[in-house]
C-alpha cells in the first residue's frame, strides 16, 4: 500500500506512521508537510490513499481535500484531525472525505483505512 501523509507536526507525522507499518510494514509512505511539498507529490502517481491534518502554514483542509481531489479524482482522503468538532471551516467539507479519524483515538486509524481500501470507488 502506499500512502501519502500531509501533516505539519513531526511527532504526529512519526505516531501515524508507526500505526501505519504495525499492520502494513511494506508500507510505501510519502509525507507532505508543507504546500511546497505537497505541490510536488501532487505532480506525481495516486498514492492508494491519502492521510490530511486539517491544516498545514498557509493552508486549511478544504483546500487540500480541494487540490487533491482536482489532481487525483479517484483517491480517497482520510482526514486525521486532533479536534474533529472544533473547526468549523472543515465542517462543510467533511462529507466529501472518504473518513474522519480523531488523532487522539489512533486506535481507530487501521480499521477506518481498511473500510475506506475495502469500499467501491467512484469509475
């Protein structure tokens, strides 16, 4: 599998991460941290699915659920926000994100991948 992970936060970048190759440890993990970067993988191949904080300096989620919807139409975006209630500029957008994983409940990460892996995508 392979994933691309926006996040700003190292030490959140490094917990999701660790999550991830517990239950897929040839996992192919690309991370996006500021706009610049993230402007370059969007440049290349879909990753399987994308991982979104709902913020990076200088850009919000909607944006990015925005950019990456317009660069790669068939790949799911997960948010994985720290306070899913509390930003109400992201509320809106929720529901064209294939999940919503809360940062402190990281148990909940692998199994919200696998439903969204595991649901029929749009042709």
């Amino acid at each position: 599998m392979h994933i691309l992970l926006i996040e700003d936060m190292d030490s959140d970048a490094e917990l999701i991460r660790l999550e991830l190759l517990g239950e897929w440890p040839s996992l192919r993990f690309d991370w996006a941290d500021t706009r610049q970067a993230l402007s370059r993988m969007l440049a290349n191949p879909p990753p399987d699915l994308v991982l979104c904080d709902s913020r990076l300096p200088g850009l919000h989620g909607a944006e990015i659920l925005e950019l990456v919807t317009a660069a790669w139409p068939k790949t799911p975006l997960v948010f994985c926000v720290g306070s899913p209630d509390g930003d109400p500029i992201l509320q809106p957008v929720l529901s064209r994100a294939a999940a919503l994983v809360d940062k402190n409940r990281m148990q909940t990460l692998v199994p919200a991948i696998k439903r969204v892996m595991a649901a029929p995508r749009p042709d």
